[in-house]
C-alpha cells in the first residue's frame, strides 16, 4: 500500500478532508483535516492500514503493540493482530491512558498492562500525528514501565513531526498531509467569509465561544 493508496483509502471512507474551513484542536485554522472516526468504523480499511505498519516491522522481534487511547487503542489491536500472523506468534496490544496532576498531562499504563510492557520490545502506533505529543507521553511510558521502544508507526504526520521530536528511534508513517493552518485572528478563510466546519474539528467549539 503507497502513500497514493493511504490517502485514498482515507478519501474513500471520507476520512480525508480538504478545501473547508476547520478549526483544530490547538485553535488554529486550517483547511485540511484527518478525520480518524470517519476510518475506524470500516474494520476492513482499518486493518489493511495496520497490516501495511504490521509488515515494516514484522522484523524487528516485537512483542507488544502499545497506543494512546482513544484511537491509538484500535490501531494497536489491529496492527498487533498482523503482527502475530506475520510471525506466527502472539503479539499483545495495551494502550496508555492519560493523566493530569498538578497541572502535568502525561500517560501511563494501568490495568497490569505495565508487567506487560517491562521487559518487551515495544512498536508504538498512532493515528495521527499533529504536533507529537500524545505519542511522545506514550514513549515515555514504555521506558517508565520498563520496555524498549523499537519504533513508531503511524497512519498520518501531517505535522512533519520528526522521529528525534517523539523521541523514538524510528518513525514510519503510512501519509502526510501538510498541515496549513493560522492563528484564528489572522485566518485568510474567516476574513473570505468561508463558512466553518461544525461536524468535525473543533469548529462548533469555536464558534460558541466567538
């Protein structure tokens, strides 16, 4: 599966938006977006884009397949799935959940997940990355459970983040969608009167408050 074939799987299930006016989680403006719900629905797209991060690192000896909740939780059930059929042995999924206290977001492994990580070889995945940080914190929690992070697999980078930026030894993403986006105050889109995107995105957030 190319790059070519990614974005057009993403289209298909209208997964992949471009030419609107979306407000993103950080409050910039943009007019492309990734919309990951519009994928995990359709088992059958969702499990070959796993199957296409399972065969990169079918090599590298993984034993545990760890995401951030909430659809870093999907990819990593799936990919560890094909993981386990391309080597012919169990692959197990767990996801880290997020925390904040005193003021300090980070993510962590309950459930006993933790004892599943400690020791193991660890493929981290995620659906899309923006600016990193959901699957940096995860990184971050394999090491603080005791497991090594082998690499990072990803449906989407569309905020050119970088392998070094999450702190991983290698990055593989299945597409990038250059993310444009602008300070809400100086968006070329709000000052055309391009109409904003409530159903996905932040843009009914947006508007609430304006």
């Amino acid at each position: 599966m190319t790059d070519t074939d990614v974005l057009a799987t993403l289209a298909r299930v209208g997964a992949l938006i471009t030419g609107d006016h979306l407000v993103y989680t950080s409050g910039r403006h943009g007019s492309s977006y990734v919309n990951k719900d519009a994928l995990y629905p359709h088992t059958a797209a969702t499990s070959a884009v796993c199957a296409q991060i399972a065969e990169r690192f079918a090599g590298a000896a993984i034993d545990v397949v760890a995401g951030p909740t909430v659809g870093g939780v999907i990819m990593a059930q799936w990919t560890a799935h094909h993981l386990s059929l391309l080597t012919g042995r169990e692959v197990l999924a767990v996801y880290a959940e997020e925390e904040q206290a005193e003021g300090v977001r980070r993510r962590l492994f309950r459930r006993g997940y933790d004892q599943l990580v400690a020791g193991c070889r660890v493929l981290v995945v995620e659906d899309i990355l923006t600016t990193g940080g959901s699957v940096r914190m995860v990184v971050e929690a394999v090491g603080a459970a005791g497991g090594t992070v082998v690499g990072v697999g990803a449906l989407c980078n569309r905020g050119a983040v970088s392998a070094a930026a999450i702190s991983a030894p290698v990055l593989y993403s299945l597409s990038e969608v250059p993310l444009e986006s602008f300070a809400a105050e100086e968006c070329p889109l709000c000052r055309a009167g391009v109409p904003i995107n409530t159903r996905v995105g932040k843009g009914a957030a947006f508007l609430a408050r304006v």
